[in-house]
C-alpha cells in the first residue's frame, strides 16, 4: 500500500507537485530516505514541521506511519 505525501507552500515548488503517493514505510525518516536528495535534504530541515493525519509529529524515527496515512509538510512560517 502507500502513503499520500502533502506539500505546502513553498515546498510544492521543491516536490514538484501538491502531492505524492509513495510506498508505505514506518518512519518519516525512511520515507524521506526513499526521496530525491534536495527534496529529502529540504524536508529534513528542523523548520520544516511533518504532521501525521492532522497531528504534527515530534520524532521523524517512531514508527508510526501506516497505510493509506496522509503526511504532509509544512514550510516555516513568517509574519508580523
């Protein structure tokens, strides 16, 4: 099965779409391993948050990303 990849803002730009679908795997970190390099390298930036189904995750290794999850990116936010 697969995980569907969200990519917000300015990140789009970087993926090249607004998503992707990608092979399942139980970890941020892998799935980012599974990436092209400047993508992956961007995405692992500390400023950029992850949020699993909605939930924002705080450790990329736990393993717990399954099938059919929704996980998307966030970009650093800026204002005043």
């Amino acid at each position: 099965m697969a995980l569907k990849l969200v990519f917000l803002g300015p990140l789009e730009d970087l993926a090249g779409a607004p998503e992707r679908e990608v092979a399942s795997a139980p970890s941020v970190s892998q799935v980012l391993a599974r990436l092209e390099p400047d993508l992956a390298a961007a995405l692992s930036s500390a400023r950029v948050k992850c949020a699993l189904n909605g939930a924002i995750v705080h450790d990329r290794d736990a393993e717990v990303l399954k099938s059919g999850d929704e996980l998307a990116f966030l970009p650093p936010v800026s204002g005043g």
